[in-house]
C-alpha cells in the first residue's frame, strides 16, 4: 500500500510540473504575440494633383471627390497637393509627404529609383505620344532633316527632349547637327513665334495654341516613343497597406468609366479646370491612352527612356526597371 500511494505521489506530482511547463509556454507565446508591432493607423493620405496638359483622371477624381468618398469611410482624408514637377514629388515621396505620385514621368521615376528613393509603379497613368511635337514656323521646315545646323527649344531631360533625340537617330542625325537650347515649353513656343528660334519642342495644351499662332507640326512622338507617365506608391505604404493601395487603383479605374460614360461632361470639367477650350479638350483627349495596365511594351518604353538618360548624362548607373513595377492584383 505505501509503496503504491508513493508511486501514485510521484505520478501526481509529474502530471503537476508538466501541467505549469505548458502555461508557461502559453504565457511566453501570449507575450511574444502582444509584443509585435501594429501598423499605424492611416489617418490621411496624400495624392500628388496634376491637372495639365491634360490629366482627366485626375481632374475627375478631384471633382467628383473620388478619393474622399472611398476613403472617408474609414475616417482618412485625402489630401491633394499640386507639385507639378516630377523631381519634386519624389522628393516629397522620398520625405514621407506624398504617398502616390499620380502622373509622374517615367524618367523622373527612374531617375529617382537610381538615387534610392524606394518607390514602386502600380500602373500606367497615360501614354500619349501625339501630345509630344516639335514644331516650327520658320519656312523651308517640312521634316526633321531640315533642322541640320537650325536653333531647336526645350526642355532638357525631359519626354519632349528624348522625342527630338529620337527624330535625329531616326534621319541619321545627332544633336550635334543642330544648335539646342534648354528652355521651358512657353518660352520655346514663344522664342518660335518671335523667330528667334526655328522649332520648339511642344507639348499638351500648348500645341493647339501654337497652331492657333501660325505654328506647324514636324513631327509628333507616335512611333518614336509613347511618353509613359506612370502611377507610383512609396514601397513602405504598399507594404504596410496593400488593401488600401488596391482600393487607390479601383477608384482610379472607376473615373475612367465615368470618363467613358459621361463624356461631354467630362469635357467641360476639363475645360474650366485647365482653361483650355473645350474644343481643344475634345482635340487632344484623343491623344491620351489612360489604360492602366502595365505590358511589356511600356516596361520596355521605360528601359528606352533609361538608355535615353544614360546615354546624354543624366544618369550614371542603370536600374533593373522590372524592380520598380508593382502590380495590384
């Protein structure tokens, strides 16, 4: 008898010590868990406006409130600063200030992926090669072959700049067979109407204008390179909130339908927003492509537009472009 009790002691016992082994492990696994990290709430989120040339997503977004009503469901506003600039707005991404970069150029995306700015492409926002010209008033212009030895105006680094070294390669010419002058776009135009430059690099609603003035169009950018500008999220913001990012990109595509199903209304916002004409709104909305949808052909436009700044100095190291793309499922 004692010697059973004794054994039934050490069994109880036994079962005792195992017992709290096991709490303890469930109260080491409960403080483990309590000690991660919860992600911040989203309080507000910021969304780069651009409204010209002619950006009618966006203009759509805004007026409509696109942004305020699906966010505002979860108490986040949705600010919208105007930087116009691509170096600026990821500058602002680079900051933590701006969140999406809604119409940025593709070489400012690139440019800004090669000096460490942690931004990710989650679509395309437009591609509008026709909207890019070089234009002249000077007679005795009819291609780009008589440019040789002629006064060119525009913006360096930019889609207009890569449109006229892309025209020279194609007519076996460099841009060393004419005389380029850095300058804004309504400098050049206004250099051209004043004959003190022969061409000017053109683009968006100042184009229609040139015209208007007596300006002739050389060529535009339609098969020579589709001027992509992309969309783009700082990468800690889609990894931190990709649900959100995903609903950023289905309000996008929601104003796309309505630009497909409202159109004359549409047509007028863009009008009184950029105070272009609304005749020459519904001219050039056929120049823009807004699908946004990433394919090869852009990611391959993207890695032309990288050579394009490696080749004239504007960057000195390459970037795997597949790297920066990000597409929401």
């Amino acid at each position: 008898m004692k010697k059973s009790f004794a054994l039934l002691l050490i069994f109880l016992m036994t079962i005792t010590a195992l017992s709290g082994c096991g709490t303890g492990k469930e109260a080491s696994t409960s403080e483990k868990t309590s000690e991660l990290p919860e992600k911040p709430a989203v309080e507000e989120i910021n969304i780069s406006y651009v409204k010209l040339p002619l950006n009618v997503p966006s203009i759509v977004e805004k007026k409509l409130e696109l942004f305020e009503e699906e966010f505002g469901k979860d108490g986040i506003k949705a600010t919208f600063p105007e930087i116009t600039e691509g170096p600026k707005m990821t500058e602002a991404m680079a900051a933590g200030s701006l969140d999406f970069c809604n119409a940025l150029g593709g070489t400012s995306a690139i440019l800004a992926a090669a000096n460490g700015v942690d931004l990710k492409v989650i679509g395309i926002y437009s591609r509008a090669p026709k909207a890019f010209t070089i234009m002249t008033k000077a007679d005795g212009i009819t291609s780009i072959k008589d440019l040789k030895g002629k006064k060119v105006a525009g913006p360096k680094g930019t889609i207009l700049h890569q449109l006229l070294l892309a025209a020279l390669d194609k007519n076996e010419m460099t841009i060393e067979d004419v005389e380029y002058i850095n300058m804004g776009i309504p400098q050049a135009v206004a250099a051209m109407n004043s004959d003190n430059v022969d061409a000017a690099l053109v683009a968006g609603p100042a184009v229609p204008q040139a015209i208007d003035a007596g300006g002739r169009i050389i060529t535009t950018g339609e098969g020579l390179l589709d001027a992509t500008i992309v969309i783009a999220v700082r990468t800690d913001f889609l990894k931190q909130y990709p649900e959100l990012v995903k609903r950023y990109m289905e309000v996008h595509n929601k104003s796309l339908q309505y630009i497909k199903e409202h159109p004359d209304q549409v047509y007028k916002m863009a009008a009184e927003e950029t105070g272009i004409s609304e005749d020459n709104v519904v001219k050039m909305i056929d120049w823009y492509d807004f699908n946004p949808t990433i394919t090869q052909k852009d990611i391959d436009e993207l890695e032309k537009t990288q050579e394009f700044l490696i080749k004239n100095d504007m960057l000195k190291k390459s970037i795997k472009i597949s790297d920066i793309i990000s597409e929401v499922e």
